[in-house]
C-alpha cells in the first residue's frame, strides 16, 4: 500500500495577488469580513455601498445604489465581482 506524504496546511489558500475587485453590500457583516480577506490578500478592493462606510485601509469607496442604476457611478471593469 503506497503512502502520501500529507500537505503542509497553509492559513490562506492560494490566490491571484492584485486583482481588481468589487464588493457591494460593504456594510454588511460578510461584506465587511470579505473586503478585510480581500485586502489581506493583496487585491485591490472597491466597495460599493448606499451611504458612507468605515472601511480597512487601501478599500476605495463608491457610492451608489444598485437598484437605482442611475445612481452608479461609472465601475469600470473589474476582475471579480462579489455581491
């Protein structure tokens, strides 16, 4: 019977560093955990939210409201999208 040798656990999965990504609901509870992994990860993060926020260090704030189009500012393309 051939045995594995059993992976090194690592605290963070691999991932693309540097990716352009939007995150809306930036208020929420998810939104906040998801934008701080985001950052901490090396992606460059925009967050859209209704009113102002609080949000980590290096997060770009946009305003807007996705059920009113007319009220989104021009996004620009992203790599991923969480909403």
């Amino acid at each position: 019977m051939a045995r594995h040798k059993k992976q090194p656990e690592t605290s963070k999965p691999a991932a693309n560093p540097g990716l352009k990504i939007l995150v809306t609901g930036a208020n929420g509870f998810v939104g906040q955990n998801l934008i701080r992994e985001l950052v901490e990860l090396g992606h460059d993060v925009y967050a859209l939210v209704r009113s102002d926020a609080d949000v980590p260090a290096g997060v770009t704030l946009l305003q807007g409201d996705l059920l009113k189009p007319s009220s989104l500012p021009e996004l620009g393309k992203f790599d991923r999208a969480f909403y």
